[in-house]
C-alpha cells in the first residue's frame, strides 16, 4: 500500500499457497535424511523456509518465531515441518494441495487474493509517520476530546494534522458569531466551551484543512484518528478509495461497535500505536460498479449527477485506476455502460438493493461469476462485508461474520418465501445484481447508507472484493476485540443465568429415602 508509511509483520508462513505437493518435504510419503537432501521442488516459500532454518542453527542462537524445533545436524522431520504448518493454517484440515497419493491442486498465476493467519498481522511503521487526519463527528460532547487530542499531537508529537474544514466552521469553535442571533441555549452552550475554543483558537493556524469531495488526500495521509461512533469509520473508509492509511478509532458515539478505544489516556494508546505495538484487522471491503443498459435521457444523468456531484468530483481521483476491471468493467460497450461518476465505489458495511417507495415487490435476478443464482422477491437485497454482517444485515436475520473471515454475505430482506437463507460466498468471486425484466418496478440502490441512486430495467450492478481494505487497529486484539462488541454493543447472548441445583436439591429431587439417609449419615460423619 503505497499511500501510507507503514507495514503490516505477518508470519512467514503463508497459509494459502499454490505449490505442487511434491514441493513440500516428505509430501509423496518419501523419507529423507534432511531437509536439503531432499530430491523434491521446492517453491520460493519454501526455499525461504529452509535458509531460516538453517541460519538459525548456524549462527546457533534462539529465535521467538514460530517455526519448527531443530533436530541434529540443523534438519527438522517431515513430521514438525507438519505439524507447524498445519497449526499455522486457516484451512482445515490439512493446507497441503494435496488429495491421496496422485491428486493436487492445479498451478493458477491468476491468484485472486491471498489469505494469511490473521493473528500475525501486526502494524509496523517504515518510516516515522508525520501526518495524522483526525475525523470528529458533529456533536459537542467531542469539542474537548477532539481539541486535547490535537493539541497533543501538535504539541508534544510535532504532528502535522490535517481537519475537514466544516471543523473551522464551527460556530462553537469560533469567537466571531453573532450572538444576539442565536437562540438562550446556544448561547449557554457557547459560553460554556469558552475554554475549549481559547485553546483551539491558539492552534488553528497550525492545523491544515481539506473538503471533502474537492481535496485529494491520497499519499498524504500517514494515520487517521476517529473520535465518535461507527459512522467516522465509515467516513474515513469513503475518504480514501485506494489505499487506507491505519485507523484508530475512538469510542465518542451511542454504538460503537467498530470504535474499541476509550479517551480516558489516548495519550498512551496513540503513542504505542505510533511505536508500532499494534495488531490490525483488515476490514474487507467491496468494489461496486453501476452499468446502465443504452442511453438514457439528458435530464435523468443531469439529475443523478447532481445528486452525487461530491462523489463523483471524489471518484475521478479515486477510482480503482489500476484496476483492469475498474476501467473495463467487464462489459460490452454495445450493451451497457458505467454510470457518470461510478467507475468504481468501495464500501466498508453493504451495498443495498430495494424497492424504494413502490408498493410492488422487487424482483431482483443475481448471477455469481456469470451463473444465474436466483431471484429475490421481495423488499429487497443486501449484498455485505464481514464489517457488515453486524449492521444492516443482522437486523435482517443474517449471520455475523467475523471481519477477518474473507467472505461476501448475501441477505434478502423480507424475502416472499419461506426458505430463502442467508447465504455466504468466497471472497473474490463477483456477483451481478440486475432487475429482473418482468419486474413490476424499478429499484433503489445505495452505498452504505448514501449515494442513492434507481436502477432501471436493464440496468445492473456488478459488486466483488476490493483490494483495499481498511486497516482498523486492535485495541487489543482481534478475537477480543470483536467479542467485547457483540457483548458490549449488540448484548449477544444475553440472559438471566440458570441456577445451579445444589447437592440436597439434587437428592431431595431424586425421591430416595436411602440417598436421603445417607446424606443425613455423611453430614454426622462430617461433623
């Protein structure tokens, strides 16, 4: 990821990997004094695997990676090369490609994405970061957290930091607004941050402004600070629709399900993140694409674009460039075209098809990877992260996913049947979403949660993985990190706990006069 100064430590054993079987040692049952002498192919991993074995023997010192025990003479067995690489998987049961003594899975350079235990994923920095974007969102009970923060960063970290403009705009954080203009409450509330704004004031020269939808802040961001609830995340996601520079995400909101960290000493935590002790998840995202069938009229583009003029200002410097598929989007330019300002949409939770204000059902046909799946009849279709299997989707009956899984979830939303479930699919793979063509009515289609926009008959939208995710850092890890959420956030599985039977209960409810007596007898023994 180029538009940022840092490096995510993985484990040097990648879990998915697409070497012949023969290229493991000992993987065609043959036996071998070591590992060097060993008459197989080895991949680049594996090579690298072997010269870290055998330098840390040579220079004969311990290590604290993972990796397998040395025996004599420098060489592990088949069996602790194994053993390490199966618990080191995410594949069970076994990652070897290989299937009984002949079969094995087929070379293939065009690799999708690959996948790495998660647990290893860890921030480091390849350079000192020296430019933070710091995201608040709109309410008052942020203003000192927001400014004690910035202050510091400035201050005692020599940051340059980076605010959206609306920030300088507002009325509580300046000493030129009218207040006889102003409503009693507002004007209490005014007088009451008189400290806080004293001290912003005397920082506001120093912090650097940008619009959202008009300033390009690719590769000039090193670190994003989020102080509120979910919404600043997702925020930060729509601001960067390349590469995502670490977030660190704050807990100022009402939900705070992707916010793990709490204000009270942001001191530390900023600066062990800004040391590189950190692990990561890398939330997934999703890359969409509208494409229209033929022309349309003048006045509907006109009225689209205006509806998304920031967006679309935002999409020419953040489009997927590099993307083939971005920029071809699959499809023939006789039958469909990329709509205005749609060349690609990356989205953190869900992308969401529904009906709209109509009163007939939608009638949505989806493809995966250009087979005909199924159609949905019904309110809607939501098409989902990991990161959004906890929003939109549970409240639609789904699953929740955990967002290191690599994995697109799709939800009806109140479909007209009674055995259509949920349903979850590779990451990687694309769907196409059209209406149906005896569909009764068109469709509205949105982008976590903005950016509406109708899909006509004809029209379809074609949704896979980004290549981008969002790096969010743990606040401790992210198992915990996660359970702590559902827990905390969502109260899953929560409830008035059973109480336990004790040993008299348990007998008197068993009726035997005997059991009882000697109970009595063990209770006299006892004392």
């Amino acid at each position: 990821m180029s538009s940022s100064s840092y490096n995510i430590i993985q484990s040097p054993n990648p879990t998915t990997k697409t070497s012949p079987a023969q290229s493991v040692p000992g993987a065609t049952g043959e036996r071998s004094a070591g590992v060097s002498s060993h008459c197989g192919n080895y991949d680049e991993h594996d090579n690298k695997l072997i010269s870290l074995i055998s330098a840390r023997h040579n220079n004969g010192s311990a290590s604290s990676a993972p990796g397998p025990g040395l025996l004599t003479n420098g060489t592990a067995t088949d069996r602790e090369m194994r053993w390490w690489w199966r618990t080191r998987s995410l594949n069970a049961p076994s990652p070897f490609q290989q299937f009984g003594p002949c079969g094995r899975i087929m070379k293939n350079s065009a690799m999708v994405m690959q996948i790495q235990d998660p647990a290893s994923q860890r921030l480091t920095w390849y350079k000192p970061p020296l430019t933070v974007l710091v995201i608040k969102k709109k309410d008052s009970q942020v203003l000192l957290p927001f400014v004690q923060l910035v202050e510091w960063l400035v201050q005692e970290k020599n940051m340059v930091v980076w605010v959206e403009s609306a920030v300088l705009e507002d009325k509580l954080l300046r000493d030129d607004v009218r207040l006889e203009e102003e409503s009693a409450k507002f004007r209490l509330v005014h007088e009451y941050y008189t400290g806080v704004r004293s001290r912003f004031l005397a920082l506001r020269e120093k912090l650097v402004t940008f619009k959202d939808g008009r300033d390009d802040l690719t590769d000039r961001i090193d670190f994003i600070v989020c102080l509120g609830g979910d919404g600043t995340l997702l925020y930060a996601s729509q601001l960067f629709q390349q590469s995502v520079p670490p977030v660190m995400a704050f807990y100022l909101g009402s939900l705070g399900f992707l916010t793990p960290f709490q204000c009270d000493n942001f001191q530390e935590q900023v600066t062990n993140v800004l040391e590189g002790h950190a692990a990561l998840t890398l939330r997934s995202r999703l890359r969409c694409s509208i494409h229209r069938k033929g022309e349309r009229r003048r006045e509907s583009l006109q009225q689209s674009s205006n509806l998304l003029k920031p967006f679309s200002q935002r999409q020419s410097h953040y489009g997927e460039l590099g993307n083939p598929k971005a920029s071809n989007n699959n499809c023939s330019p006789s039958s469909a075209q990329a709509a205005p300002g749609y060349s690609s949409i990356l989205v953190l939770n869900e992308v969401v098809i529904n009906r709209g204000p109509s009163p007939y059902l939608s009638n949505i046909d989806i493809f995966l990877d250009g087979k005909y799946i199924t159609s949905v009849q019904g309110d809607g279709l939501i098409v989902s992260t990991p990161t959004g299997s906890t929003a939109y989707a549970a409240a639609a009956g789904a699953s929740m996913i955990h967002p290191s899984v690599p994995a697109i979830l799709v939800t009806p939303i109140c479909p007209h049947s009674l055995s259509f479930r949920p349903i979850v699919v590779p990451a990687g793979v694309e769907l196409k979403i059209s209406i149906s063509p005896d569909s009764r009515n068109t469709s509205r289609v949105s982008f976590d949660g903005r950016n509406d926009q109708e899909l006509n008959h004809g029209d379809f939208l074609r949704v896979t993985t980004s290549i981008y995710p969002v790096p969010s850092i743990c606040a401790q890890d992210q198992i915990s990190d996660w359970f702590d959420s559902l827990a905390e956030g969502l109260h899953w599985n929560v409830r008035k706990r059973q109480k336990c039977l004790d040993e008299l209960s348990d007998l008197t409810a068993s009726g035997s006069e005997d059991t009882l007596d000697e109970f009595e007898n063990l209770k006299i023994h006892d004392a």
